[in-house]
C-alpha cells in the first residue's frame, strides 16, 4: 500500500525541487491517499482587489518550511495521512460561471472517494464549488466559516456569484445546514444595518467583539455543539486575520486576530469528522514579504493535522 509523504528536507534543501504543497509528491492520483491537496486558482468573483488567482503558488511556495510535526496537537501529519498535491483545478479567468462549473467536476470525485481536498484559493466564491461537491456524495454538510466578513449579501451589481454572497447561496441551495454551522470572526463596517443577516438565514454567528473575550477552549466547545457530529467542512478566509499579520488579501477588515490567536482558536477545534477544508482570499501581489502565505501554510498544516487527529480517533470520513 502507497504511503505518499513529504520529500524529506534532510535529504534534500527546502529550496529544491518544483513546489508542491508541503513538498509532497505531484500526482493525481485518490488511491492511497487520505487527504489532497488542490489549488484553485481564480479571482474573478472579486468585489474590490484582484489577485488572490495566484494564491495557491504562493501557499504552496511557502508551505515548503513546514516540517512533519505538530508539537502543540502531539501529532505527526505525514505519519497519520498519505496525502499528494493533486495540482490545480481548471479555471477560466472572467468567465466565473464556467469555472465554478469547472472547479465542481473536478473536486467530485474526491469527495466521492472519501478522500478530504484541502483547497487552495482563489477568492472565497469557489466555496460554493466546493460545497455542492461535497454534497453530491456526502448530503447537507455543517460549516465552521472563519472570516472578517459573513459573506452573506444578496448580491452585487445584480450578480448572484460574487466571493460575498456564497453562504447565503449554500443556504438557498441547500448545501449545508446553516442549523449546525457557525460563522466567526465577523467584524468591520456594514453596507446597511444587516449586522444581522447571518443569523437570519440561521448561522450561529460569533462576531469579533465577543470572540475576542473567550478563550481558543471555549469556542471549541461552542463549535462542537453547533456542528453536533455531523460531516463538517471548514473555510477560512485569511482575511480572518488582522491585516498587520495578513496584508495580503483583497478586502482587509482592521481591528481583527493575531496569527497566534487565529492558530489557536482554529487548533482547538479538537477532533471532528472534518470532511473538506479551504482556505482562500491569498493575494500575493499585496503581501510583503510573504508573511500571508506564510501564515496561510501555518493555518493549512494547522487544517491537516486536525484531519490527523481525526483519524487517530477514529473519524475515517467517507
Ligand atoms: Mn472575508
């Protein structure tokens, strides 16, 4: 049996090699394996700056320093989860439409093998590709949304698919159970009093200003209830994160967590039947340095060694 792991960085530098995710090997292949990686290299659904298209390079360019051991959650990622860098889903720039068709018939077949994509974005709409993958095989899914912005709005200019309209979309689609979702980090200014509007469509929300007060602990306890066993994915759009700790991205809301806190909340989830994972909104263009996508690989090895403890506790999804 196929055991797919990171290239060892004691054998070979960091710096060799193409950049996949992590370093692990390019092949597309769902035998073997437990978790893929896959970019999503789109920004066409972008309300304000373009650029989060080149997002998944970034990610996996920086991911090259993360190492195989998780000292905080005690687990060893590779050792736990066979996982390939499954490559890029097929995008057409300014034809969104198509490619949220595109990016869906392309993540299908994983989520019918049981095998969990973590999804490289991209602007946050290719969430609702994601989303009516995953329920194609899997049904009504809970959702643990991190984010500055509920992305609920109607829509914009007239337009139903925008990267701030998709969870209200998965709600009137029926793709996940907005019951047994919740929404955090919310924050920044509003276009109308609909300070409100998640929870209409019957999100939990926990906005910013009561998060902030409550440690990584309870909020885990408070996820837990909410997401009550079901199959569960999680999006996290690094705009989550203050703007002094990740600057690039396209719609940056002040005031918001530090990276340590956003690993912390994100790592005290604990063990769930983690089903999919995005994290998207990467601009690099934006970033200097490249401290987004270095904090956006942190949050994505913080994703898969979730997905580890997971399995050592016995949630084989599928
Ligand atoms: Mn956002």
């Amino acid at each position: 049996m196929a055991h797919h792991r990171p290239r060892d960085s004691l054998q070979a530098p960091r710096f060799t090699g193409v950049r996949t995710f992590m370093r692990l090997p390019s092949v597309q292949t769902l035998v073997d394996v437990a978790a893929v990686v896959v970019g999503v290299p789109t920004d066409s659904a972008v309300s304000y700056r373009p650029g989060a298209r080149f997002g998944p390079e970034a990610i996996r360019s920086a991911s090259v320093l993360l190492r195989d051991y998780n000292p905080i959650l005690e687990v060893n990622v590779p050792d736990v989860l066979s996982m390939v860098d499954y490559g890029d889903a097929p995008t057409i720039p300014g034809y969104h439409p198509q490619t949220l068709a595109q990016v869906q018939r392309f993540l299908e077949p994983i989520y019918a093998q049981g095998v969990v994509p973590l999804v490289l974005g991209g602007d946050h709409s290719l969430t609702i590709a994601e989303l009516r993958a995953a329920a194609a095989s899997i049904g009504r899914l809970a959702v643990i949304h991190f984010d500055a912005h509920g992305d609920v709005l109607d829509d914009y200019y007239g337009v139903k698919h925008f990267h701030g309209t998709v969870f209200r979309r998965a709600v009137e689609e029926g793709l996940l159970d907005p019951a047994h979702s919740i929404q955090v980090g919310m924050r920044g200014t509003l276009h109308a009093n609909d300070r409100c509007s998640g929870e209409a469509l019957g999100y939990q929300v926990m906005y910013w200003e009561q998060l902030r007060l409550i440690a990584p602990a309870e909020l885990a306890g408070i996820v837990r209830l909410r997401v009550a066993g079901r199959p569960v994915i999680v999006s996290f759009d690094i705009d989550f994160v203050d703007p002094a700790f990740a600057p690039g991205t396209g719609t940056p809301e002040v005031g918001g967590p530090t990276s340590y806190e956003a690993l912390s909340y994100l790592r005290a989830l604990g063990p769930l039947d983690y089903r999919g994972f995005d994290l998207v909104e990467v601009a690099p263009v934006l970033d200097p340095a490249g401290i987004t996508s270095v904090l956006a690989a942190s949050v994505c090895f913080e994703m898969l060694s979730l997905l580890a403890l997971s399995f050592r506790h016995g949630h084989l999804g599928g």
